[in-house]
C-alpha cells in the first residue's frame, strides 16, 4: 500500500568523486534505521527557484520516495510503500 506523508528525515549519503555521482545509503525515520539496498529512479524538479532532488529507494521491508531540498539542505519522505496493492 501506498502512503503519501511529508515528515522530516535523516538521511546518510555517499558521494563517490571518481564516478560523481551521490547516493543515499541509509535513512533513520521515527526512530528506526533503514539500510537502502537498491536506489531506482533520482530525477529533479524546480519549485520556484529551489532545486528538489527525488530518489526513489528499496530497503529489505519498503520503499520510499526521498526528496532533497537544495536551498536548505533538508530531506524529506513524500511516500511509504510496503510493495502490496492498495
């Protein structure tokens, strides 16, 4: 099932300067840690003048939709998913 939220998150990420290239590896949401074992999509958007970068993401249990606010640096989770129909 799907579930949309918009609440604050940790996020642990890697930037790989030989490839260039930035990836979350893990993220602690409501007090729980989560090891991101596969990132799908990454695509980014304008709202206004801000830069948002989404990164869709699978741990071993759900999956999560990230955003990345450039201007302040601030990651959020836009939705929860535990891969079953709704």
């Amino acid at each position: 099932m799907i579930i949309k939220i918009n609440t604050p998150v940790t996020v642990n990420l890697l930037f790989n300067h030989k490839t260039r290239t930035v990836n979350p590896t893990a993220l602690l949401w409501e007090g729980k840690k989560y090891l991101i074992t596969k990132i799908g999509l990454h695509h980014t958007y304008r709202n206004g003048r801000t830069l948002l970068h989404v990164f869709s993401v699978e741990t071993p249990t759900l999956f999560f939709r990230l955003v990345l606010d450039t201007d302040s640096l601030h990651w959020r989770v836009e939705e929860i998913s535990d891969g079953e129909p709704n």
